[in-house]
C-alpha cells in the first residue's frame, strides 16, 4: 500500500501494515474525541512513523497514494476536522 | 472514506475525470494538463519567493532593534552619568521592549527558515514529478490505443494531480504562518513608526507621554528596576567625564517576560 504523509511524501508500505495504521487511526479518533492532545500527539506520531518505515517513493514515479496523513505539525485543531467517525481509514 | 484521503482524491478523480470527458484525443489531454501543471509550478515559485521576502523583512527589523538595544543601553548610561535618573529609566524602558519584540521575531525567523526549506524541497519534488509526467505522456502519446491509453492517462494525472495538490497544501500552511508573522512585523513597525525606539534626547522636548505612558504598561518595571540598579552600580550618579560604556552589555540581558 502506498501512504502519503502530506506536505512531505509518499512511503510503500506492506500491505500488513495497513490493519496496524487503521488500529492507531481508530486510537487517534478516540483521542481527539476526548480533546486529549498529549495523547493525540503521541498516536499521530505513530502514525507517521509507520509511515516513514516505509520506502520513499522514488521522484519518477506517480502513483495514487491509498492512504493520506495529513501533514505532520496538525493541531488538535485541525485533528478534529480529519479524525472523525471511521477516522482516515474505514473500518 | 471519511477522512483526509477520501475528500482529497475525490476532487483530483473528479477533475481528471471531467478533464478526459472533454477530451477527443487523449494526447491532447495530457499535453494541457502537463502545461496546467507547469503554470503551478510557477506559483510554487512565488509562493517561495513571498516566503524569502517575509523572512528578509523579519531579519532586518531584527537587526535594527538589535541596534537600537545598543543605542538605548548608551544613552541610558550617558543619562545616568549626568544624574538624569528619569531619563535613564525610560531609555530602559524601551530597551525592554525592544529586547522581547527581538526575542519574539527570533523563533520566527528561524520558522520561516524552516518553511523555505520545505517548500523548497517540494518545488524540487513537483519538478520532478513532472518531468516523470512529461516522459510518461510522451509514451502514452506513442501507443495510444483508446482503452488502455485511457487507464494510462488516469492514472498518471492523478499521481500526478495528487503531488500538486500535496504541494498545494504545504504552500498554504505556509503561507497562513507567514500571514501570523506579518503580523508581528506589523507591530513592530508601528512601534517605531510611533517613535518608541527614536532618539530619547528627540522624545523629551517633543512631549511623548502618551508613548511613556504605554511604556510603563508594555515593560516589566521590576525587570527595569533591577537593570537601572545594576547601571547605577557601575556607572555612579554624575561621575562626570564621559560615559563608562560597558561594550557587550548591551545585547546580552534577557527582557524578563515581555508584554
């Protein structure tokens, strides 16, 4: 799978990866849900470094990403409009 | 999809899709969406150069309230030398001003830094993305044969698509934090325009007590206080001669909390 971090780039990912970022995206909801900002900062976080355990995607090729974090410096903010219901994943 | 992904993609699949319903001959269709997003590319380049400008902006008025420290410190002495305690402790007013508007612009400086390095890195990202495109759709162009040229087309516009509108998003975050920082430059001239760092010799005879009064309000007394004590130490009321400058003493006392 391939997943962006907004505003820095895409990482392929293995596919078994994906049921570990829907679970930290589901955390995140919750968090965000409760205005709990540590705790928001700290899943996001998570977030991005699975992410950024991936492989860059090299500058030739353009490929959809299936996922999209957005950009890393989000405010609880911002969270709150992104991390709702299903979360960034379904399910 | 309820996020980020869902909303995003739809909107890039959406444009590309009205963009290949229009179009009888695809080629034609890559060609004007390749020069659409070379047009883009150069407001990425603006969008660079505004940040630089900000940035400038900022470094200068640091270095003039830098300057103005120095300027302030002296003459505060120089009143002090003289016996003029009042005078002094206004001169020292303005240099605790000047001293936490320099400690506010410094952090946003070096933020802006950051962002030029970003968006820099994303303009050169962009670039190659689509010089990518560009080959890509010359092979396209090539085999065109309508129903696999189609898949083709789709997906490479929306990789591509996606980048922009990635780039897209990273130059408005940047410039919403450029807004922010306008506004501190903003400030930080309307105070010298109002005359706050201006030569105290200049203030005194022109009546400024609306500007003192504002002073006392903005700085710390107590930070004022101790600074005026520690002047007073080393200068010594009407030593007479010229004034003992300290060199260096200037810049390096922190302003306490600021306003």
């Amino acid at each position: 799978m391939i997943v962006r971090v907004a505003t820095e780039g895409q990482y392929r990912l293995d596919d078994g990866q994906a049921a570990k970022l829907n679970e930290l995206d589901n955390e995140v909801v919750a968090a965000v849900d409760a205005g709990d900002e540590d705790r928001f900062r700290e899943l996001f976080d998570q977030m991005l470094s699975l992410a950024r355990s991936g492989s860059g995607l090299g500058e030739d090729e353009l490929e959809e990403s299936d996922v999209i974090l957005p950009p890393p410096d989000l405010s609880l903010e911002e969270a709150a409009a992104e991390f709702t219901g299903e979360g960034l994943i379904p399910g | 999809m309820a996020g980020m992904a869902g909303r995003m993609s739809t909107v890039i699949k959406a444009k590309i899709s009205k963009l290949l319903d229009r179009a009888e001959d695809p080629g034609e269709t890559l060609d004007y969406s390749y020069e659409k997003q070379m047009e883009l590319l150069q407001n990425v380049k603006k969008g660079v150069a505004d940040v630089v400008t900000s940035k400038k902006r900022l470094q200068m008025q640091s270095q003039k309230l830098e300057q103005q420290v120095v300027k302030l410190d002296t003459q505060a002495r120089q009143a002090l030398s003289a016996g003029n305690e009042d005078l002094a402790r206004a001169a020292l007013e303005r240099k605790t001003l000047a001293q936490s508007e320099l400690q506010n612009l410094d952090p946003q400086i070096k933020e802006l830094e950051a962002q030029q390095d970003q968006l820099t890195e994303n303009e050169k990202k962009l670039r190659a993305k689509l010089e990518a495109f560009r080959t890509k759709k010359e092979v396209i162009k090539a085999q065109y044969s309508a129903a696999e040229a189609q898949v083709q087309i789709s997906e490479a516009a929306t990789g591509v698509g996606e980048e922009m509108a990635d780039v897209g998003m990273a130059m408005q975050r940047a410039m919403d934090k450029t807004e922010n920082m306008r506004a501190r430059a903003q400030a930080v001239d309307e105070l010298e325009k109002a005359g706050t760092f201006e030569d105290l010799t200049q203030l005194d005879s022109g009546g400024n007590d609306d500007i003192d009064r504002q002073l006392k309000e903005l700085t710390s007394s107590s930070d004022v206080d101790a600074e005026l004590a520690k002047m007073k130490a080393e200068v010594g009321p009407g030593s007479g001669g010229g004034p003992a400058l300290e060199a260096g003493s200037g810049g390096g006392e922190k302003a306490g909390e600021g306003p």
